[in-house]
C-alpha cells in the first residue's frame, strides 16, 4: 500500500473542505446579518412584545432610525401575510403595517373595518363573495379596495371611502 499517496489526498480533501467551509461561511456571515438587526436576547425580547401585538412568526428585528421609533419588527402570520411592528424603546407598539400581496405597505384594517368593507363590496355588486379586502394606497379618495366574486362568478374591484360609501365598482376583465 502506498501511504505517501493516501496522506497526500487526505491533506487534499482536507483543505479542500476547509477552504469551502471558510468560503461558504464568509459568504453567509457578510450576507446574513445588517448593521442595523437585532440579534440574541435581544431580538427574542423584542420580536415576543411584536407577536403579543401580531401572532406569528419572527422574520427580522431591526433598529429603526425614524425618530420616535426604535424597532421595525417583521412578523409572518400563520396565513403567510407579513405584518411590519413598529415599537418604541419601552416595546410599545407604535403602528402595524400589513405588506400587500403586491409588496406595498399599508395600515393593518380592524375586524370591524375588515367586516364593513366586506359588507359594503359584496352589497354593491349584489352579493357573492369576498377574496380580498385591503387599506386603498395613499393619495387616492378610496380607503379601502375590495376584490368581489359576484353570484355568477364574475369578480369586481371596489374602492369605498372612509365611511365605507361606494366610489367606484370595476368590473375584472382579467
């Protein structure tokens, strides 16, 4: 048996492993972590006030540089949609910003915002069903959107005001 040849693929193999693992893990290190998150205790601490406010799932803690804010907490819901907890350096939550299903940001609706919308949409096409309910973007005269599939199947996009008085009411052609 040759064991010059057997030592030398040992070192070889070793080193090879060793440089991937430094490789890979440089990689991660400088990718994971942003000068600005929260990480340890500290994120536990901060992310358990955040999901007393928003059931879910941590995703990041971050330091916020708005002034009169000290954390942005991201939260996954059970239903998968993502919810931005803002506290204040006492972990009171300041605000809640639900992310869209196109990535914007806006308010969180209240059960009964969330109720009086569905409630209004579906009334203006005449009945049918919700598929989605959402805080209108800024700059608009609409405070809320909704999506209504009607008794026929036919889906609708509704804009209503704060008072939940139908703006417009937009057949889907899609």
């Amino acid at each position: 048996m040759n064991t010059g040849k057997l030592r030398s693929k040992r070192v070889i193999i070793a080193g090879v492993a060793v440089a991937a693992a430094l490789g890979a893990g440089g990689t991660v290190l400088a990718t994971a972590a942003s000068a600005d998150e929260v990480a340890g205790g500290d994120r536990d601490r901060i992310g358990n006030a955040a999901t007393q406010a928003v059931p879910g799932t941590v995703v990041e803690v971050e330091e916020s540089d708005d002034q009169g804010e000290a954390y942005e907490v991201e939260v996954r819901k059970a239903d998968g949609a993502e919810v931005t907890v803002i506290l204040d350096k006492d972990l009171k939550v300041l605000s809640q910003e639900a992310e869209g299903p196109d990535g914007a940001d806006g308010p969180v609706l209240t059960a009964e915002q969330r109720t009086s919308a569905e409630t209004a949409a579906r009334d203006a096409v005449g009945g049918g069903t919700v598929l989605d309910v959402e805080a209108a973007g800024v700059g608009g005269t609409a405070a809320y959107e909704a999506e209504v599939s009607d008794a026929a199947g036919k889906e609708w996009d509704v804009e209503l005001d704060a008072a939940f008085k139908v703006l417009t009411k937009t057949a889907d052609d899609d």
